[in-house]
C-alpha cells in the first residue's frame, strides 16, 4: 500500500512538471506567433507597393516584348517550407501531401521537421536548410533562399517554381497552400495607367530590378507565413496536452486521495483489532 502510495505521488509529480513545461511552451509560441504576425502585416504592404510599381514599369513595355513561350522538357522546382521544431500537429506531413508526384521531383526543403521524414517521402532535396525560429531572423533567411533558388535555376533551368507552405489566415487558422512564384504572372501584376509614372531608368531596368524585390518580398511571405503557421500548430498541440495533463492531474489527485482514505481505514481497522485484543487481554487477567 505505502509503495502504491508512493508511486502515485511520484507520477503526480511528474505530471504537474510536465504541465509547467507544457505551459512554457504554450507561451513561447503564441508570443512568437503575435510578432511574426505584426511582421506580415508589414511585409504584405511591402509587397503590394512593389506589385503596383512593377504593373506600372509593365505598362511601359510592349506586350510582344515581354511574351515568352513555355520551355518544353524542363521539370517544375518545389519549394517546401516545414516546421523547424517538434509538436507541430503533423504540418510536414500536410506541407508533403500538398505536392503531386513526389517521386523524383525536383525539390528544395526547409524546416529540420521536414528534412527528418523525407526519405519517408521519398524525397531526396537538392538543398535544404532550417526554417527560421525567430520572425526577426527572416530577412537573412530570405536572401540565403533567393541565392539558393539562383543558383538551383543555374545548373538546371525550371518550368515553374512552386512554393509549398502554411499561411495564416483570420482567426488563427492556416493551410497549406501552392503558390506559384515563377514565372512572373505578368497579366495580374499589369494594370492600364491613366498617366505614365516619371521614371529614370528604362523600363526594362526598372522592371528587372523590381523583380529581385518582389521575389524577395514572396519568399518572405511564405517564411513568416510557415513559422507563424508553426507556433499556431504548437499552440494547439499543446492547448491539447495541456487538457490531457489537467485530466491525468485530476485522475492521479483522486487515486492519491483513495489510497489515503484506504490507508487511513486500515490504520483505523488495526488501532480497533490492538484496542480489542487489550481489552481480551485484561478480561482474562481478572
């Protein structure tokens, strides 16, 4: 009984140490969750300022100059962005499922989470790196991504670059999405003028350099996005375990409670065989 006892308090213990962390946790994502999502809020304005201009500099470009012809025989790139850390509700999986004919698609993979279950996948990613932990450290991971992209392009030119990622919608909720980011879709980014902007470059410079910041400006998108998405995902994992450490708490604080009511009656139980066999004792000795 007393190692019963015992047991149950050490598991007791546990538990609630387990509860502290899981609330921990539950803190460190909805306040990283809050500020990636100032950040989109900025980084989307961001982007539609520079989708306005480059429809403007496409205004000042005949159509026949910018039309191309799609590449025969190429293979679309992938880009997949995965949960950087654990308890996350399976998002990898979802980031994954999202792709058509996996098997020897050409892919490039961000987030730990996603780089641990790809040859599960069958996947085998011609770069990969981590996903950001920090929405502060997005920049950086944008740029090294661009570089990556230029040069994945450079050995091996690409039909279409698609990008795989979780984006944060109203309310807290996310999906996974596919976004194409190449080619351009020039016929939603040009938009007719009234009046021709004042510019001092030639349209096609402009347009060119315009480019390299909406590019930049997506792959930021789909970085916040996916980290944002992440700690969403943990928050509801762990409001989940945190239900289930409440209900195991409860049920060990019960089983606690019986066994010292049980030990209690069998002290009681043993005080009145001990007050009987006295008293047996001095009715014999009279």
């Amino acid at each position: 009984m007393e190692q019963r006892a015992a047991d149950v308090q050490a598991r007791l213990a546990t538990v609630s140490s387990f509860g502290e962390l899981v609330g921990a946790m539950q803190g460190v994502a909805a306040a990283r969750a809050d500020h990636a999502k100032k950040l989109i809020a900025g980084t989307n304005a961001y982007a539609r300022t520079v989708a306005n201009a480059m429809g403007q500099a496409l205004a000042l470009i005949p159509q026949d100059r910018l039309a191309t012809s799609p590449e025969k025989g190429r293979r679309p790139l992938w880009i997949l962005f995965c949960p950087e850390q654990a308890f996350n509700g399976s998002l990898s999986d979802k980031v994954f499922a999202a792709v058509p004919a996996l098997a020897g698609a050409r892919v490039m993979l961000l987030g730990a989470q996603g780089i641990r279950i790809a040859p599960q996948q069958g996947v085998a990613p011609e770069w990969s790196s981590q996903l950001i932990a920090h929405a502060d450290a997005v920049v950086p991971a944008s740029d090294r991504l661009q570089a990556a992209l230029e040069q994945a392009l450079a050995r091996e030119p690409a039909s279409q670059v698609e990008l795989v990622f979780a984006e944060v919608g109203e309310g807290n909720q996310h999906e996974v999405v596919r976004r194409r980011l190449l080619p351009l879709d020039l016929d939603t980014l040009r938009r007719v003028q009234d009046a021709n902007p004042v510019i001092h470059l030639t349209p096609q410079h402009l347009l060119d350099q315009l480019i390299d910041e909406y590019l930049s400006a997506r792959l930021v998108h789909a970085l916040l996005h996916s980290h944002c998405a992440e700690n969403l995902a943990r928050l509801q994992a762990m409001a989940a375990a945190h239900d289930n450490v409440n209900h195991m708490t409860e049920d060990l604080g019960a089983e606690a409670r019986r066994l010292r009511q049980e030990a209690i009656t069998e002290e009681i139980m043993e005080l009145a065989a001990g007050l009987q066999a006295l008293n047996r004792s001095s009715d014999s000795a009279n």
